[in-house]
C-alpha cells in the first residue's frame, strides 16, 4: 500500500507555505523549523500564490481533492532521474583529480541540488573561486567521460509525466544541472518533448533562490498560485515557498522525508505510484 505523509494544516500556517523562506539560505526551511523564526517577504502576488497552496492544504487534509495547478515544475536528478551514484561519483572523481581531501558520501549526497560551483563552498568552506572552477571543470569532464554511465528514469516517471500531459497539465523542469548536462539527458530519456520550459542552474541563480522558478512562471505567463513544485531536497521546497508556490516532496532521492517534513511541503510522497494516484485524485474531483 502506498503511504502518503501529510504535514498538519497548524503547521502550514505557522510558516510551512505562509511566509517566504529566505531565498538564499540552503535548508531555510529545516532551520527556521529549529529555531521558530520566520522570515517574510514584501511580494503581495507572492503571498497570495502562498495563500492559495494553504487552501490547498486545507482541502487535501479534509479528503477534497482538487488541486488547482496547471503547471508542474519538477525537479530533474533524484526526482525524475536517478542519478545520484553517477553525480556522487563525479563528485569524488573531481576532488580526487584535484587532491582534495574525501568527504562523506551522505554529504556529496546531501549537496545534490544546488547548482555545481554552489556545492563547492558547502562540501569545501573558504575555498577560492579559481579552486571552484578547477572543481566544476573536472567534475564535467568525469561526467562528460565516454565511459560514465547514463543516468536512467525512476521505474514510473515517464508513464507519470505522459498521463499529466494528457491530462492537461503544463510540465516544466528547474534543476541544479547545466544546460549542456539537461539538455543530453533530455535526448537520452526522450522526454524533451514533455516540457514546455526548463530551467538550469547556470542560467540564473541556483536553488534555493526562487529566481529559476520565477523565469518559469514568467516563461509559462502561469501565476503562483496555479504552480506546483515536485522535488526531493529541501532546496527544492525553499525555491517554492520564496516563490510563494505549492510543493509536495518526494521521499526516494536526496534528502530524507524528515527533513522534507520541516519544509512544510502539502505532501510528502514515498512512491512515484502514491504521487500519480495523489494527482488522478485531484482530476477525479473536478
């Protein structure tokens, strides 16, 4: 059986989609959590979508379903696209090359999700920027190697993004990849044809900043409160909430469902199959 965690409705409006993270603190959300602060944005049309994904919440915990988004935005490494092994991987072949010292797998895991040079400074503090382009450039090309494996769709992804399509939703992607990166990986799945817009870190700043969300809206002329977030790392919910847009989280990638939880997201799915079930639900109550 699927099991679908729901985050109470008190603890949405205490600050889970109510108010806008900051926008450039990773984990925003885990750490306002722990320390009661709440940080607020001046963007009215922002706190409005912000409103609208609280009467969301407030239906879905009462068993209605509708869901009134157009527009998916999702996520594209551990969301859609297991790729994680191959991005940890290009991890630890980059800071070998460079003669760094290891790190943890579960923190090169952790940074998955910013944009490339912006998981530098987290796995490496005070580092140079010329260290950081030296880091990026060895990563691309482990990534880029002939003999580097091909990252493949989560069991269910694609049937799940061929039904919202044709069942009328607009699909959108925003990702800590490069263009280059998205754009190969959108040949090798034969899904660029899904999207109607895409998003990349080196395009406008990276996650959690709300920046590479809001080109979407502005791309797709969708407002906020018609948008919804799919991702599996906190950075992904911090993006939404400072965009003042609805998010659900996905269990099976980067971060850990608890850290998802504090995020405030309207759900929280352990299954590709419990989040296709969650938007048939929402279709069948229109």
């Amino acid at each position: 059986m699927h099991r679908t965690h729901r985050t109470s409705i008190a603890d949405v409006e205490r600050g889970g989609w109510g108010e806008a993270a900051d926008p450039d603190q990773p984990n925003a959300c885990a750490a306002e959590r722990s320390s009661g602060r709440t940080v607020t944005s001046g963007a009215p049309a922002r706190r409005r979508g912000a409103w609208v994904a609280i009467v969301g919440a407030r239906r879905h915990a009462r068993g209605v379903s509708h869901l009134p988004f157009r527009l998916v935005v999702f996520d594209w490494d551990g969301t859609l696209v297991d790729s994680a092994a191959k991005i940890v991987g290009c991890f630890e072949a980059a800071i070998a090359a460079l003669g760094w010292a290891p790190r943890p797998q579960t923190a090169l895991r952790g940074v998955i999700g910013l944009g490339l040079p912006q998981t530098v400074p987290v796995l490496f503090p005070g580092v140079e920027e010329d260290a950081i382009e030296a880091f990026v450039a060895a990563y691309r090309q482990a990534w880029l190697a002939p003999d580097a494996p091909r990252s493949a769709m989560f069991t269910g992804a694609r049937d799940l993004l061929h039904e919202l399509r044709d069942a009328g939703y607009r699909l959108a992607v925003a990702t800590g990849k490069s263009r280059a990166g998205l754009a190969r990986e959108l040949v090798e799945t034969g899904t660029g044809a899904l999207f109607e817009a895409t998003r990349c870190a080196d395009e406008t700043r990276s996650k959690p900043h709300p920046a590479m969300l809001e080109a979407l809206l502005d791309a797709t002329g969708t407002p906020p409160e018609a948008a919804l977030v799919v991702g599996d790392t906190t950075y992904d919910l911090d993006m939404a909430r400072a965009a003042g847009v609805a998010a659900v989280g996905v269990s099976w990638g980067g971060h850990a469902p608890e850290q998802l939880h504090a995020c405030g997201p309207l759900s929280v799915f352990d299954t590709i199959g419990a989040l296709q079930e969650w938007f048939t639900a929402s279709r069948a109550a229109e």
